[in-house]
C-alpha cells in the first residue's frame, strides 16, 4: 500500500500515548505526611509485615488487620497512595475517581487495607496553636511544583472505629497553592504549611490530606492522618533545656537556621525553619522564637523566665533566652545550614513516548531542583517530528511513517547556571488506515465510491449528490 493513500487525522490530544509515555511515572517516590503520620507511614515504620504470612508479626492491629484485607505492598508504597485525575479541577471528577469508601487508599485496591475502621488505628495528639492552626509536615521524597493541596478533616459525627470515610464525611478546612519544599539538616524534602483546625474540635478525626500535581495526568496523592485533637491541657512544668541561641550563632543571608526538639528516644517532635534573608537577618531570632511559641505552645517555649513564672522573650539580650520543654528528657538543638553550592536540576528518567502517526500528544518531564524552583526547559525535537509549547509539557505531533518509527527527543533543563539533559525514546506508529478523497457537497457520487469526511471513512451505497456522509443513509462507514 501506498502511504500517501494514508488517511492524517489530526487529534487535539492523543490519550493512548499520553498513558503510554506518561502514567507510568506514578511508580516513582513521591511522599506522605510525615505530621501527623499517615497511616500508611505508620504501618510501614513499625515493620513485621514480611513474616510470618499471618501477620501476627505487626505490632499494630489495625495495620494487622489491613495487612491481611490486601497484603504489604500498601504498607512498602507509603509515599505512592496516588490516583490520576486529569480534570483534577473538578472536585465532582476527583470524587468520582476515588469513590466512597475508598479515601484512605486514594482508591487503590490493592491498598484497600488503609480503608479499614479500626479503634486501633494509632492516633498523632495534636495541640491546635492560638490562631487555631496546626503546623503540617509533608515528606516530599520527589517535590512536584507546581502543585496544591487541600485539607480536610472528619465531621463529628463520624466515627473511625466503625465507619469507612466517605466524600460526605469530610469538611475542607483549608486550601494552599504552590508552596516551596524545604531541605532539613538531615537531607531530608519537607514541605510545611498550616492546617486550619474548627475551634469546637476536640477528641479523634481523621485529618485528610490531598496533594494535586499541576501536570498532564493529573496525579495526586492523598493520605489519611489519625489524630486526637486537644486543647489547652493545663498547667506546664517547664525544664530548660539550654539557651535558644549559643555566642557565635550568627546567621547570614542565605542561611537556614533549625530549631528542633527531641524526645528521650532521640526521636523528632519539633522541627522549626526560618530562611534567612537581607530583611530577617536582624530579627530572625525573634520571629524563629514566635513561632516556636505559637505552633508549638504546650511543647517549648523560647525566652526568659520571669518571677512569676511566665516566659518571655528578650528581643533586647538575645543570648539570655532559653529553650523551655515540658518534659525533662526533652533535648534542644539549633544549627544554621549554609547554602549548599548550587547543583544541577535531577531529571526523573523519561518513560518511552508512543503515538500514532498523524496524531498530537502531550509529553510531560518531570525535574526538580533543590536550590531554585523556577526552571528552564529546552527542548530538541527532530523533523519531522514538531511541537509546540514550553515549559515542562509539550504537545508533540508525528508525520506520517512508512513503518513503526523511532525517535529520540531530548530536553535540557536549567537553573540559570546549570543544566541537565535526558533523551526521551520515541516511537510513532504506524496505523496502516488509508486516506481516500474529501468528501465533497457538489461531487457526484456512485454506488462503491469511497471518500473521507472528518476523519471517517464512508462508501457510498448507491447514487448521491450533497448527502453528507455520517447524516444521510447512502453514505456507509467503514
């Protein structure tokens, strides 16, 4: 046959290959909440799922129970409870795609374990701050920015020792756009925001966590969080546990300084950052040490001991301030993170592209950089391969192609200053479907004519002249 007899059929968006190139990526790390601790995470980091196969090793019931409900792989994916919704804006095509039910697990079903009521899930206590807000840690093991979130929590009259979480069980309480991840002192990608907690909660909910890509797929990532909310708790008896900041801790422009609490197990319980910039540097102890005191009130309290008790700061004597904790085996650290040398933005390696000839899709990348979040994508497309678009999605139509076709595109992405590159594997195939003439309104046609109208074939049944083919009975499809 030949090919210039093959039919081009222009499509806005080619969804076979946008599957085929880009849906595989959710096999990659992603994250989970790290606080409050997300189901999963807790599950996985408590361990005793390999053997035996009754799971009578895992020490937690509810993560027992889910174990045996679908197995380990809910438990060794903690940072992939992910689904794609590629009208991700539309909360109706969200709730559609992760159906009641099915909320904990982001609608998987071989992590439907996580769906599990249980009176044994194990519960985070979190104390609200003044303001009403709870301060969140997402472990990002891959950043995706551009991104948002959405927080949700149980209503009250739910109750997750019987009932599985349905749409109709939550409230959103909070929504945040594209936040910058932070990098700890440990190499560790965080990103941190605030949860908006309604005043009259107190007692267990469920904190409901959605991260949304802005990307071609739609990928987001939802996590479940079993908290106990409480409120003031009472007196506190406050031990020192040395100065907030030491002589010679001065912090520069382009510094990070961490504040950070440990229990007696040397376990994380308090983690605090603050980027220092021309603006700060003057003031950053005092706004570090606010807001230890906000979020963090019934943990630490930065300041000075006064005779009645009460602990205030001295903006004026800096050094005299102490870290206050309201347990005695608590420890306190500070340290101050020069700025690494900047490095090269990490390129995930691209999955193979397949299309159709004749056919347009999107080709996502997805990069990140741990210095700078702006950044820059070349792209080197080969004829007769063309494209349009920039940034990190490109709309990439193929030619026509004799055979099964192979390419390679490659994308250079860049900080400013310095750049990495990655070739992405492409093949077009080769449809085999034959082009026939245009149908036209003021050609005569006979019985056995074929011509082609919007992207169809049609032969026509017997003599016509101005039937349009997909309207009019003479006309049949091929």
């Amino acid at each position: 046959m030949n090919k210039q007899d093959k039919r081009v059929s222009q499509a806005g968006i080619g969804l076979g290959a946008i599957a085929l190139s880009v849906l595989s990526q959710t096999v990659m790390a992603h994250g989970f909440m790290e606080f409050p601790k997300a189901r999963q995470a807790i599950c996985q980091a408590q361990g005793g799922y390999w053997w035996p196969d009754d799971g009578s090793n895992i020490p937690n019931l509810a993560c027992r129970a889910a174990f045996l409900e679908s197995g380990h792989v809910q438990f060794i994916q903690e940072h992939e409870f992910a689904a794609n919704t590629p009208d991700y804006n539309n909360q109706a095509a969200v709730e559609k795609n992760i159906p009641n039910g099915t909320l904990c697990a982001a609608g998987s079903h071989e992590k439907r374990g996580m769906n599990l009521p249980s009176e044994h899930w194990q519960r985070t206590e979190v104390t609200p701050n003044a303001q009403n807000e709870l301060a969140i840690r997402f472990r990002a093991t891959t950043p995706h920015n551009p991104s948002f979130w959405k927080f949700y929590i149980s209503k009250p009259t739910f109750n997750p020792s019987v009932d599985t979480l349905g749409w109709q069980d939550v409230e959103l309480v909070t929504e945040v756009g594209n936040v910058d991840f932070v990098k700890d002192p440990d190499g560790k990608r965080f990103y941190e925001m605030k949860v908006s907690i309604p005043q009259d909660r107190v007692g267990d909910a469920i904190l409901y966590t959605r991260w949304q890509r802005n990307d071609v797929v739609g990928e987001g990532f939802y996590n479940c969080s079993d908290v106990t909310i409480v409120r003031d708790s009472g007196p506190v008896t406050w031990t020192s546990a040395g100065y907030f900041v030491k002589q010679g801790q001065n912090a520069k422009a382009t510094d990070t300084v961490w504040a950070r609490v440990f229990d007696g197990t040397g376990k994380e319980i308090v983690s605090k950052s603050i980027k220092i910039t021309p603006q700060n540097e003057a003031s950053w102890q005092q706004l570090l040490a606010d807001e230890l005191n906000l979020d963090h009130a019934n943990t630490v309290q930065v300041g000075v001991r006064q005779a009645n008790g009460n602990i205030v700061f001295d903006g004026q004597n800096v050094l005299s301030n102490e870290v206050f904790v309201s347990n005695a085996n608590y420890t306190y650290n500070l340290s101050i993170q020069v700025q690494a040398p900047n490095t090269a933005p990490k390129i995930h390696k691209p999955d193979p592209f397949i299309l159709d000839e004749s056919t347009t899709a999107k080709l996502h990348v997805h990069a990140f950089d741990d210095e700078q979040q702006a950044l820059i994508y070349q792209w080197q497309v080969p004829s007769p391969l063309t494209f349009t678009g920039t940034g990190a999605t490109i709309d990439v139509t193929a030619p026509v192609v004799d055979g099964d076709t192979s390419y390679s595109i490659t994308v250079t992405v860049s900080d400013g200053e310095l750049s990495t590159s990655a070739v992405v594997p492409v093949t077009v195939k080769s449809t085999g479907i034959p082009q026939l003439p245009a149908w036209s309104a003021s050609k005569t046609y006979v019985a056995g004519d074929k011509v082609a109208h919007e992207n169809i074939n049609y032969q026509a049944k017997w003599w016509n002249v101005g039937e349009e083919p997909g309207t009019a009975q003479v006309w049949k499809k091929l």
